[in-house]
C-alpha cells in the first residue's frame, strides 16, 4: 500500500476521472500536526477550488488513528480538465502546507472491502448497507439511526440526506428496515438512493413478505409484496421515474420459504407458485433485485422470480405463466359457487 505523504500531511486520491464536463477527485487528507485544517484547496493549473464536501472515513480513522480527523474524506470537481500534477493547499493554524500529485496515477488508500456480486461493478464507488443495526453486509458502509458496532455513520434516515455525493455509489443493501418507516417513506429516502447511484448501480432489498405474521410484529408499520415493485418499475415506470429521479429495472424477486415449509406443501402436492400466490405464510421474508439507471430509453422488463431457504444460499427459478382463463371453466366455476350446479 502506498500514500503519499511528508512531515506535515497524508494524501490519498481513491480516484480521478475526467471528462467534457472537469475533474473530478476523491481522496482524503489528514494532517500530521495538532490541530484540524482550517481549509483545503485544489489547484490544476491556474484553477483553485476550495473541497466543501467532506465526509467521515473510518477505514482512514482504523489506518491512521493518531492524525485521524472526523471528516477527512473528500470529493471535489474541477472545471479544468488538463492532465498533470494537482497542487493541494492546506490551511492549519494560519500555516500553509502544500502537496502535489500527478493526476493519472493513482495513489492508494487502505480500501473498504468489495461486495463481491456475480456481476461485479466497479471498485471506485461507495456501497452503502441502509438500517444496518449490528449485522452490517461486509464490504459496505453502515448507516443507521442508533450509534452500535458496525454503524459507520450515524444518520436519521427519513428525515437526513445521505452524507455522500451525487453519482458516488454502485451498490444499496438494506434488510429489515423499509417496514419500520412511516409516509411518506420510503419515497424520500428512494429519491436519495437514486441522487446518490451511479448508472447501473444495484440495489438489494430484504423485508418481511406481506402475507407472513411476521410482517405485523410491533414496529413494522409498512408492509411490502411484489405489487409495490412492480406499481414503481413496471406498470408505471415512466411516472415513477420523473418523481424518483431514474428508472428502476426490477430484475428479480427472490422468495424465503423456510424448509419445514416447503417439505409440507411437498407432501401435500401444492405447487410452490400457486402457494405462493394465495396461500398465507408460505413466505417469511422477501427480496428484491434493482438497477438503476438515469437515462434509460429500453423497454419496461419484467422480474424473473426465484425461491430459497435462506437469504444468501442457493436460488431457484419459479416459472409463471401467464394463464388464458376459459370462458367454459369460468362459467362453470360461476355455477358451482353460486349454486346454481
């Protein structure tokens, strides 16, 4: 691991890129002498700009605990898009400490650990784990209203933005939390989620499934089955979209049935689909798989749907089909519940 660094500062650039629009940098710094910096600035060339958007980094506080400062994460965008060295000026104590690094190389920082996913997305970006609690998805930053192990950032969820920039992560994890908001959650917290993704992020969300006792305990106050989903990605995608900020692409629903479950309505010969759709308390817990994307100009695509005994062990394919209702059978269905049979 290598960080630049002298006898006044530590700098670290976790990524640079540039485009038609600037540069964008970000990094953290921490000084090496006692007491805060005032201010930071970035120089490319003949453009300065002041860093305004600081953010705490714990993984710098675990690598660095005796310079370590609360915020000390930044991201800054520049109008210049030359390449070469960028000059950082550090205010401290009415002292001016100076760093330069070359744009282009990039300097490494002790980095969180990637959420490792069958598609995996880029390693430049945040992942987040909203309402973690104490059972923090590893590999992401925890976020959650109650200071405890794992919480990296402690943040009232339904009522504060995200302490992160816009388009700076890849990758939301939530379980167990959505159903303990109340309205208009979660549509504020969704339009969050969207300001801060980056096109083609992925969004992972775990609740109670609707139609489980477990969904009702004390606490849970909003209750959550496909129709929601498929109301903001499917049958009103476009609506939707204009009101959260991007398209979501609902890629799956991913179904929890316990064991002791699924062997009984086995042995009774009852489809899993068919319980599924108008059995209660088959599922006990129900996922959903998302990618964002902010210029989306695709067709509207519709979920697969998968079942499993567990959260994170294997998935299988449930196959529904569309079914033509025969107009015989319904007339006799008519029939026989209305006695006329």
């Amino acid at each position: 691991m290598t960080i630049e660094q002298d006898d006044n500062l530590i700098l670290a650039i976790d990524h640079s890129c540039s485009d038609d629009c600037g540069l964008r940098i970000q990094g953290w710094i921490v000084s090496k002498q006692e007491g805060m910096l005032d201010e930071v600035s970035v120089c490319v060339g003949n453009t300065c700009v002041p860093i305004t958007t600081w953010y705490p980094r714990p993984d710098v506080a675990a690598a660095f605990p005796q310079y370590y400062s609360d915020n000390c994460g930044f991201v800054v965008n520049l109008d210049d898009t030359d390449k070469g060295r960028v000059i950082f000026e550090a205010k401290i104590q009415g002292k001016i400490l100076t760093k330069s690094v070359a744009i282009g190389e990039k300097i490494e920082a002790p980095h969180r650990t990637i959420v490792t996913e069958e598609n995996e997305v880029s390693k430049q970006y945040f992942k987040l784990d909203l309402g973690c609690g104490s059972n923090k998805q590893p590999g992401t930053l925890g976020l959650d209203i109650i200071n405890q192990p794992g919480v990296d950032y402690v943040i009232d969820l339904q009522n504060e933005k995200l302490p992160f920039p816009n388009r700076s992560v890849d990758y939301v994890y939530s379980a167990h939390f959505l159903e303990h908001l109340t309205p208009p959650a979660p549509i504020p917290i969704f339009q969050e989620i969207n300001r801060v993704c980056t096109e083609g992020a992925h969004l992972e969300f775990w609740t109670p499934f609707m139609w489980h006792n477990a969904g009702f305990i004390f606490g849970h106050t909003q209750y959550y089955n496909e129709d929601h989903y498929m109301h903001l990605c499917v049958w009103f995608s476009e609506f939707w979209e204009k009101g959260l900020g991007a398209r979501w692409l609902l890629k799956e629903f991913v179904y929890v049935v316990d064991p002791e479950v699924l062997t009984e309505l086995y042995k009774n010969k009852v489809q899993l689909e068919f319980a599924i759709k108008y059995y209660k308390g088959v599922v006990k817990e129900f996922g959903v798989i998302i990618e964002v994307r902010h210029d989306y100009k695709g067709q509207t695509i519709s979920p697969k749907r998968t079942f499993t005994t567990e959260r994170h062990k294997e998935r299988y394919l449930l196959n529904y089909f569309s079914k033509t209702i025969d107009e015989n059978e319904l007339q006799q269905a008519i029939n026989w519940f209305s006695g006329s049979e």
